[in-house]
C-alpha cells in the first residue's frame, strides 16, 4: 500500500483570529514497507501530517492515496471504516478505555475493522509480552506496559499501515528502546509500513529513513 501525498494544506486559526499554515507538502511518496521516522521542530505539523494520513484530520486542500484509495474524498464513515481495517494507529497518550482490561481494549478495536477474534487478541498481547497482563486494567499496568497493550491494539485488526505519535515520549530510554525494537519487529514480520514521529534524538538515530517535515514543507 504505497502512500501518496499531494498538494496537501492544513490551515488552523490562531488565537487572533489570522490564518495559520500548520502543514504545506507539495507531492510525497511513501512506499510499501518503509520504516520512515518523522522529525521537525516544534509546530511543524508533526501530528497534524498523521491524522491527515490517518484520515483523522481532512486537509483543506490536497489529497492523500492510500493503495488505491484515495482518504482525502471519504465520507467520514467510510474513512472511518477504511482506518479501522487498513490502518494501526499508537497514540503517544495511549487513549485507552479505562474500564477495560487489556484484553477488552484490544477486543473493541476489532469491533470497526475486519471483526472480534479472540484467539487473535491473545495471541497478540502474548506477542508484545503482556501475556500474564490480559486482565489487567490500564491503571493497574506501568506506562511501558500500557504502551504495550497500545501497540497490540493498533494490530488488531492486522493492518498493512502503522502510524506512531511519539510513541516513546511518556515512558523512560530503556523502555522506550524496547517499544522501537517490538515495533520494528511487528512491521518487519508482516512488511508493513510504519511512519512514526518522534522528537528524540535516540529514536531517530534507530532508524535509517528520516525526514525532517520543516524542510519538506513548501
């Protein structure tokens, strides 16, 4: 699933009412299978560039194609369906229900996407290490192992893309180093795609493919 990105522009207010440029990308190719880590200063549209690849945030102008679909002219619950089957998405505050225990969390996701598998849950969350964690809730789990049940999540529904926010940013280096290496390895074993941003400097340097977002913007 190769991902292109055209004439994308996404406009914010600031606070005195005049326009903001958050994202500006004339034409971008992504292809099958990379492991792209995105980087930029702060404000360089880091986040607001993977909800638009998500289909989480609609450009004002532009499209982005995803396969053969293009995203960009999705009805929001066609866009909706498209991420939940297509799509994994790590958010760096996790977004976790709560009330759920682990293996609940990663039983909900499949309700958007290809259906509930619970062999599949299991087997997802012995994959990442949480195997003696499947009831637990997210208060009772560390931040790495929230993480975690985050990343088991996002594969729920064996999706051929992963978006990563900053997935490193609230746990400590050593665990942070273990989550790079378990995402990695998920991308690896099925090619998938993973675009992931982050602003340290050890998470970029893990990777080969960088891209600096404030020098891609036109």
């Amino acid at each position: 699933m190769i991902i292109h990105v055209e004439g994308v522009r996404k406009t914010y207010r600031a606070p005195d009412g005049s326009p903001l440029d958050v994202l500006r990308i004339g034409r971008l190719e992504i292809p099958d299978g990379a492991q792209w880590v995105i980087t930029g200063r702060s404000g360089s549209g880091k986040t607001t560039f993977l909800n638009v690849l998500g289909g989480i945030v609609t450009p004002d102008e532009g499209r982005v194609r995803i396969g053969d679909t293009d995203v960009t002219s999705l009805p929001e619950a066609r866009r909706d369906r498209f991420r939940a089957r297509h799509l994994g998405y790590v958010f760096q505050t996790f977004n976790l229900l709560d009330g759920f225990d682990a293996l609940e969390n990663v039983l909900v996701a499949m309700l958007f996407g290809k259906g509930v598998d619970r062999e599949r849950a299991i087997k997802l969350l012995d994959r990442v290490g949480l195997s003696d964690r499947r009831h637990y809730r997210p208060s009772e789990l560390s931040v790495g192992q929230q993480q975690r049940v985050a990343i088991a999540r996002a594969l729920a529904n064996d999706p051929q893309v992963i978006l990563a926010d900053e997935p490193t940013g609230n746990v400590d280096p050593a665990t942070g180093e273990t989550i790079i290496k378990l995402l990695k390895e998920v991308c690896n074993e099925s090619k998938r795609t993973l675009i992931l941003v982050t602003h340290q400097p050890q998470v970029v340097d893990s990777f080969p493919d960088v891209m600096d977002l404030s020098k891609l913007q036109n």
